[in-house]
C-alpha cells in the first residue's frame, strides 16, 4: 500500500519573502509556512508519496534524505492533523 499525500483543494497560497502564508476556504483559516514548506505545498497540487516530497527538497536545498525525510514526514502530519493536507492510500 503507498500513501500520497495532496493539499487540501480549498487551500489557497501565497509566497512572501522567504515564506508563505495557505488559506483554508473552508474553515477560513491562515497558515504560515517556511520557505521549504512553501515548496512542499507547490509539489502537493497533485498527489505525491514521501519519496517524491523529500526528492522536491534535496533537489532545492543542501540536506540530507535522512534530514528531509524526517522534516517531510513532520511537515505531512501537522498538515494531515490540521485539516490542509489529504491521504490516499493505493495498492
């Protein structure tokens, strides 16, 4: 079973010096995210699995795939707790 993961179809972004900054449509919430958070929201318009997100950010930035690897699979389960961020699990 792989998981991938998208964001949230009513999530709205918007890229601010060094950071961004997601609405939810729906709960009319405002999220800020880092610059690399930012990167990983871009990725997740369409479904992608943890290996394809820590690819996205050791293609970017000068990290490890144990570093990015830790700090994605942190990054999906804040976002999948706070509503912005779907599961799909596929055979």
């Amino acid at each position: 079973m792989t998981r991938r993961y998208r964001r949230h179809p009513e999530l709205r972004l918007t890229a601010l010096e060094g950071e961004g900054v997601a609405l939810h449509l729906g709960t009319r919430r405002y999220y800020t995210v880092s610059e690399s958070g930012l990167d990983l929201l871009e990725a997740l318009e369409r479904p992608r699995s943890l290996e394809e997100l820590v690819a996205v950010l050791t293609s970017k930035y000068q990290v490890t795939v144990a570093v990015a690897a830790d700090t994605t699979r942190a990054f999906l389960d804040r976002g999948v707790q706070a509503g912005v961020l779907l599961v799909e699990e596929r055979p």
